[in-house]
C-alpha cells in the first residue's frame, strides 16, 4: 500500500490555503508514490504538522516556521524513493 500524507493545519490562524498548496507540490511531484494527503483541521491553536503515515515529518513550532515546498519534497522522498532525483529541488 502506498503511503498517505497527513497535513494538520490551525484553522482559526488561516492555514488552509497554505495547507492546500503544499498538498497540491506534494500531490504533483509524487503523484504516482502517495495513496492521497489528508487535509485535518486541528483543535489544537497554531498547530501546523506534516506526517507520512505515522510518521512525524514536519511540525512548525518544533522547527520555527514553515517549511518550503523544496525541504518538504526532499523530506518525503528520502522516506520513500531515497533513490529519486528531484532534479531543481536537489540543487
């Protein structure tokens, strides 16, 4: 089974549109490696996570902001195609 990317994102702070576009760069770039993204709204204010499957990939507080499409690409692909070349993106 392939793996599905779980976005939870702070409704109250706006973050779905920014939720949608990194699903929409990860849903483009590894459209024949994921199952789906999953967009949540949390309850918990000023949350903003990113995990493959059970696995914690990106969590905003921890690391101090929010990640660009190109670190979150790499993140996801070193988890599942170590071997892929994400071409501009590995520069």
């Amino acid at each position: 089974m392939k793996p599905t990317i779980i976005i939870e994102y702070c409704p109250k702070c706006g973050w779905l549109l920014r939720a949608a576009w990194m699903a929409q760069e990860l849903l483009t770039t590894f459209s024949d490696d994921l199952h789906a993204v999953t967009l949540i709204p949390s309850d918990v204010s000023g949350r903003y996570t990113i995990r493959l499957d059970e696995n914690l990939l990106w969590d905003r507080k921890r690391e101090g902001h929010f990640p660009e499409p190109k670190e979150m690409k790499q993140r996801v692909r070193d988890q599942i195609a170590p071997e892929r070349n994400l071409g501009h993106n590995d520069r």
